[in-house]
C-alpha cells in the first residue's frame, strides 16, 4: 500500500483574492455553496458541526445544513441528543464545509441558539413523512441493542400516526447559527492557499485579513 507521506497533489482549480471578497462573509458563502452544488457535489450541505461538553471535551458530527440566511446557518437535531445536550451547557460551536473537490472549505465559529417551535413545525412538516417517523422513532445518542429493535420502533410509530398528520415532537427543533468568524480557504500551488478571514467586530461590521497558509 502506497505510504500515506507519499500522497501528493497541487491545488491548481483556482484563486482567491481581496476582490473576490464580499462585504458579507455569508454572501461569499452562498456563492461558494451554488458553486458547489452546480457541480454536482454530493451531499453539497453536508457539514461537521463541533461542539464541547461539560467536560470541555470536543466532539464533531456530520450534520445538513437546512437553511442559510442573513443571520446565520440553520440546521435541525433531536433535542435530546449528544450535541443538544452539549449547546444547552455551551452554545458556542464550529461549522465546516469541506468542498475538497473544488479545493475548498469554509469554517463557522459562532453561537447557536434554538429556533420557534413555529419554525421547527414549518421544516418538520416539509419533510417526507418516513423522515417524521424517523424523528420519533429514534431516541438519537441513546444506545439500541440491534437495528432490528430500531426498524422495530420505526414500524410502531408507522402505526401509531397511520392516520391524520404526524404532530412535532416536543423533543426534536432547530437551531440557528449566528457566526462571529468565518474563514474561507482555496487551495493553492506550492501549498500557498488563499485563506481569508471575517470576524465581527463590536460595531457589528465585518472585518477581513488575509492569513498565511
């Protein structure tokens, strides 16, 4: 097998430059993303959301991005999670998007902070109704004995709301991201990548400075 120190390659697919930049980071975000999914990326949402425990020990998950708007990233999880558990100690927490076939990423650091349940309702019922039931039938981060015993709870729920709508669970919402830094990155030749940085500052305007790779 080949040595894992021996895997080379040049980012060679583009630049990025100050006057690439937007005034917004969210707005650069939101071309990044089209750019992503006009290339047919797969899962071009798909980002790891990092958050830290009570213990101060850090955790990391994939996660879909669901919404991304002016005021920050949206994404949705059981309430009763690892990762909720985790926001109600700390709300701070990482975001990163790693669109490596198009030599890029971009990381989020910001705070989270839980969405309306009229929101929740409003994504909840947009889903397929096999995603609602999968919502109540997983108690997510709790240990399962076998899949069989999940598939099991899945086909309880099916029956049980076989009629009428689905209601929201009280124990499963969202949360909306409100970035304070923001950092994108292209890759580059000779490993010189093109790494700009946003951060918020007391005025609530954004500031940039290029950071050396």
């Amino acid at each position: 097998m080949k040595a894992l120190h021996e895997f080379r390659k040049e980012y060679t697919l583009g630049r990025l430059s100050e006057s690439s930049l937007t005034q917004n980071p969210i707005d650069l975000f939101q071309q990044w993303l089209k750019d992503a999914i006009d290339a047919e990326l797969p899962d071009p949402n798909a980002m790891t959301v990092a958050t830290v425990d009570a213990q101060n020990r850090p955790s990391q998950r994939i996660v879909l991005l669901k919404d991304v708007s002016s005021e920050g990233f949206v994404f949705y999880t059981n309430l009763g999670s690892n990762k909720a558990k985790d926001l109600k100690g700390n709300s701070s927490i990482s975001l990163h998007f790693p669109w490596y076939f198009l030599e890029r990423q971009v990381s989020v650091s910001g705070t989270a902070h839980k969405l309306s349940r009229a929101q929740d309702a409003k994504y909840f019922f947009s889903r397929p109704k096999d995603s609602q039931l999968g919502a109540w039938a997983s108690q997510q981060s709790q240990p399962i004995s076998t899949r069989e015993l999940l598939l099991t709870q899945f086909h309880q729920m099916k029956e049980k709301f076989s009629k009428g709508d689905i209601p929201l669970p009280d124990f499963w919402g969202g949360y909306l991201v409100k970035p304070h830094r923001m950092e994108f990155w292209q890759g580059g030749e000779h490993r010189l990548h093109d790494r700009f940085e946003y951060t918020l500052d007391g005025e609530q305007s954004w500031q940039t400075q290029r950071l050396m790779p």
